[in-house]
C-alpha cells in the first residue's frame, strides 16, 4: 500500500503494524536466546530452584563437554558429508531438469510438475520402510551416502519446483540472442542462464542443504551406527543417555543452528522469493 | 521426435531416474507391504500376502481410532493458528514502515529452525520444574502454580499445538507476504476513493485476491502436519496415555519400535489417501483451479 496518506487512520495502523511485528519477532527469537543462555549457565544454575534469566556466572563447559566426550565432532562431520552429498545430487539432477520444464515446451510438462508435488504427499513411513529394506539388499544402510540419496526423495522435487521459478524469472532472449551468435542449446544453457540465476541456484542449494542439515526421521531409521549418524540423531539420544543434560543439549541446539541462521541470513532475500515463488505459482 | 522434446526428455531423465529409485519403487512397494506379513522380529511368520487383513484390523484397533481423531485436532487447529498468525504478520511487514526488513529475518527464523531442536527448546522453557514459561506465567498471576504441560493429558496437545504454531506460522507468512505484493495498487486506490476503510479493504479485497495462495500455503502445511511426526515425537512421543498419539507418529512406532512394517504400511497408506482427498475436495470447494 503506497498510498501514504497521513491520516490519523493510517497512522493508528502504521501503529498496530510496528505492534505485531515488534510482538512476534520477540516471539520468534526469544526461545533462540533462552537456549543460548541456558548453554552458558553452569548446571547448577540451570537446575537452581530459583529461576536465573541472566546466568549468575557465564562458562563453557557444556560446549566442552559435549565436544569431547559426547562424539558431536563425528556427527557434525556425518551431517555434513551427508548435506554435501545431498546437495551435489540435486544441483547434478535438479539443474537440466527445472530447465527443461522452465524453457521448452512438451506434453506432460503440466502433468511431471504436479507428479513432482504429489510426490509429498508421500508419507515419509511409506518410503523409509522399502527404502530400508532395499538399502539393506544394496549394503546401503547406514551409509552417509545412502542417506543422503534417500534425502533426494523429498528434497528433489522441491529443488526443481523452486530453480524453476527463478529460471523462468530469466529472460529468454539473451539465449535466443546466444543462439542466433551460434552457441548450441547446452551452450546457451550453461553460459547464458546458469550466471544470470547464480543467485536462485545459491539460494535453492542452500534451502535444500538446510533441509538436509536438518533432517531428522529419516536418519534415525536408515542410519544405527557412530560411522554415519547425523547431528539430530545424536542429540535426541543423548536425551536417553544422560540424564537431563539440558546444558549439552542447550549447547548442541545453538552450534546446529548456528550454520542455518547465518546461511539463511547471507541469502534471505533471494531464498523467501523462490519459496514463495514456488508455492505460489505452483 | 522432434528435437526439442528429445532435449527435454535428456535433460529431465537423471531426475526422473532418481525420483523413480528413490520414491515411486519405495512407495510402490510401500502399498504392496500394506497388504504384506512383514514382521522383521519375527521372522518365523513369513512373508505371506494378507490382502486387506492389515486394513481389517485398522477398524477394530482403538489406537487407529484414537490417532485419526488426534490428528484431526492437530492439524486443524494448528493450521487455523499459524494461517491466523501468519496473515496478521504478513499484513503488518507489507505495510512497508522502515525497520520491515529486519522484523521479517527475525520473524521468518523459527521455520528453519530444525524440528529436533525447536522440540527441545520448548520442552526446556516449558519443562515443570525449570521452565521459564512457568515462571513468567505466575509473575504475571496467569496461573496459581507450576504446570506440567507434557505430562498432564488435558494440557499436552495444546502445548505441543502452541509449539507448533510458534515453529510454522512464518511459512504462513512468507507465501502470504508474496501474495499481498502481487494485489494490484489501483484495487485498493478505488477502494479507498469508494470510501472503503482498512477493514472493509481487508474484506473485499485482500482476502479474495490471496484465495489462490492461502490455498497453495494451507495445502502444503496440512500435507507436513499429516505426515511429519518429528515434533510430536521430541515433544511427548503421544503421551501421556494417548493424548497426543497422532497417525504419522503411530505409523512411525509401528515400524520402528514393533519392526510392524506390514501395518505401518498400510497406516502410512490410509494417511495419504486422507490427504489425497483432502487436497482434492479443498481445492474443488473453493475452485481455486480455475484462478
């Protein structure tokens, strides 16, 4: 709404706006800060029957602890191999095909975009129950790699719903242009298209790097050993293995998502506009 | 062929390769173990085809029952919740007042947030006896006493709703900011010329013009609420008793605690023709296909 008039109408919105937003980003942040402060409270002040909201006394301990003695590093490695992994699949697969569905026109074009968004509907148990019994046949079960290819069923289709909106936000002339000055399809395709989206193609590996990162059901079930557990499924065990070790925890959640809020903050303004664009269009 | 569709075909064939491995061959056979024995820790009942024994004893089982109608509960109010708090969020960033941008990376930072991780937080702030959310609660004379929202069955599936909905609403809010840009300018200048209030403005033109996207963002989010049992499963793994057992969590305890997966299948397959109809009929009622 640009229409800015400086009504005392306006003005009482312009109000209960900065109301909303200032309410829900507290919302929003609050738990992220809570956690971080339980992570540098000693255990003592954590478990105090006096509730501390600043920690009487800042320490480091829990991050200590569960760097060394709680195997993270390992798992910190696995998610991240796993992510890696992930992501060079989508962007191998992924890239030619939201090309395809961007820039030529063929019979079922519509049809594979919609397959491509029913396939969520799939409940993940539908999936992991063969996934597990056919990466058992193929000695892929409890593999990095083998996750991360199980990753690619619902992180695939969303990576070439979301190129695709940016591709089509390129222009098509400039490759017609290439074209005409005798580049082939690939050529045009690769030199032309891929630099203009370089932003779009970033902002998609990284939300589905994210997703990866995050992932959590289906690692518990296709993952049983220190060799290729990831970082969720190591701290949602560790619940079971010590008793209430919130400070680890605490610490566990704020190094995870350290890498996803400052990733998310690198490209924000490019990854909110694909996701929009892609569930919305779609 | 022509040469534009043999291009086409080449440059899709590794996705399609890979979605045909990785998701139509395991769902496929997914639907065959519906109507499968397969108990991997018990082997010596074979591996025999039951045809619909799996579904018959779905109506006789209480905790089908009990889960369907947690379920229901779950996903509507969480999606009522998040829909009602993402376009109040989405209307407030739209409004274009400086500071906007760094309120929309703050408010948008819980939906990246992993499940795991947000499911512990929360159970830290709304722990018995640690909880920060008790204490505020009593400072501000909300409650007369330290709650133990996860362990008592009258208050767990609000608070799992409440965490939900802390987790979700920014998806709400970012499809819903993108629709809001997308209302042509001029829509709103007649309106105000008509003498037509914020209000009425919300009503009339707002809404009806955001019908496609609070469709697409409601379809989306019903499809991660039905299927994803992440968060329950941090929070209260359906507890206490059964208050909190949803379908996505039954089936995933099925398969992985009773190693079931005959059943769990035929669990995981009853959910998606849920949400198959669902999607349909929602999107037939309000005809958003013809937009």
């Amino acid at each position: 709404m640009s229409l800015r008039l400086n009504t005392p109408a306006t003005r009482l919105w312009d109000a209960a706006a900065y109301l909303v937003m200032g309410t829900l980003s507290l919302l929003c942040v609050a738990p992220i800060v809570w956690t971080f402060l339980t992570s540098i409270k000693h255990e003592a002040d954590i478990i105090s029957p006096v509730l501390h909201y600043i920690p009487p006394s800042v320490t480091w301990e829990n991050y200590a602890k569960l760097w060394t003695q709680s195997g993270y590093p390992v798992l910190v490695l696995n998610s991240l191999v796993v992510t890696t992994l992930t992501v060079a699949i989508c962007l191998l697969a992924g890239t030619p095909a939201a090309y395809a569905v961007s820039r030529t026109r063929f019979r079922g074009r519509r049809a594979l975009m919609l397959g491509y968004l029913v396939v969520r509907m799939f409940p993940a148990v539908l999936m992991i129950v063969p996934l597990f019994v056919v990466m058992r046949g193929l000695g892929l079960l409890d593999t990095r790699a083998g996750l991360a290819v199980a990753y690619t069923s619902f992180l695939l289709p969303l990576f070439i719903w979301m190129l695709k909106g940016f591709f089509d936000a390129a222009p098509p002339e400039l490759e017609a242009a290439a074209r005409v000055d005798g580049a082939t399809r690939g050529g045009a395709m690769v030199r032309i298209v891929l630099p203009i989206a370089r932003n779009g193609l970033l902002a998609t590996a990284v939300f589905v790097g994210i997703g990866a990162w995050n992932e959590f059901l289906f690692a518990l079930m296709l993952t049983t050993s220190q060799g290729s557990r990831t970082w969720p499924v190591g701290l949602q065990l560790m619940v079971g293995e010590f008793q209430l070790p919130w400070g680890m925890l605490a610490a566990g959640g704020i190094i995870s998502i350290l890498p996803v809020v400052v990733l998310f903050a690198l490209v924000q303004r490019a990854m909110v506009t694909g996701i929009a664009a892609g569930a919305v269009k779609g | 062929m022509s040469e534009g569709r043999f291009w086409a075909l080449l440059l899709l064939f590794p996705s399609l390769l890979v979605i045909t491995a990785v998701v139509l061959y395991p769902t496929a056979t997914g639907f065959l173990l519906s109507v499968q024995e397969l108990r991997l820790n018990r082997p010596q009942l074979g591996n025999d085809w039951v045809g619909l024994r799996h579904y018959a004893d779905m109506v006789s089982d209480p905790v089908f029952w009990t889960s369907l109608k947690n379920t229901a509960v779950w996903v509507t109010a969480s999606v009522i919740i998040e829909l009602f708090l993402g376009l109040t969020a989405a209307l407030a960033l739209n409004r274009g007042l400086p500071g906007t941008r760094a309120f929309a990376v703050l408010i948008l930072v819980p939906m990246f947030l992993p499940n795991i991780v947000a499911g512990h937080m929360w159970a830290l702030m709304l722990d018995p006896r640690l909880g920060v959310v008790n204490d505020i609660l009593m400072r501000l004379n909300l409650i007369d006493g330290y709650k133990a929202w996860f362990a008592d069955p009258s208050t767990a599936m609000g608070a799992a709703i409440a965490v939900e909905a802390w987790h979700s609403f920014p998806f709400f809010t970012l499809l819903l900011l993108a629709g809001l840009k997308g209302i042509p300018e001029d829509l709103y200048k007649a309106a105000a010329i008509d003498g037509a209030g914020a209000l009425a403005q919300l009503r009339l033109i707002t809404l009806p013009q955001l019908r496609t996207v609070i469709a697409a963002a409601v379809i989306l989010r019903v499809i991660g609420l039905v299927n994803s049992p992440d968060l329950l499963l941090v929070l209260t793994n359906g507890g206490p008793g059964r208050s909190t057992q949803v379908l996505s969590l039954y089936a995933f305890q099925t398969a992985y605690k009773d190693f079931d997966f005959g059943y769990a299948g035929a669990l995981s397959v009853v959910m998606f023709a849920l949400l198959m109809v669902f999607a349909w009929a929602y999107v037939a009622l309000l005809r958003v296909d013809r937009d």
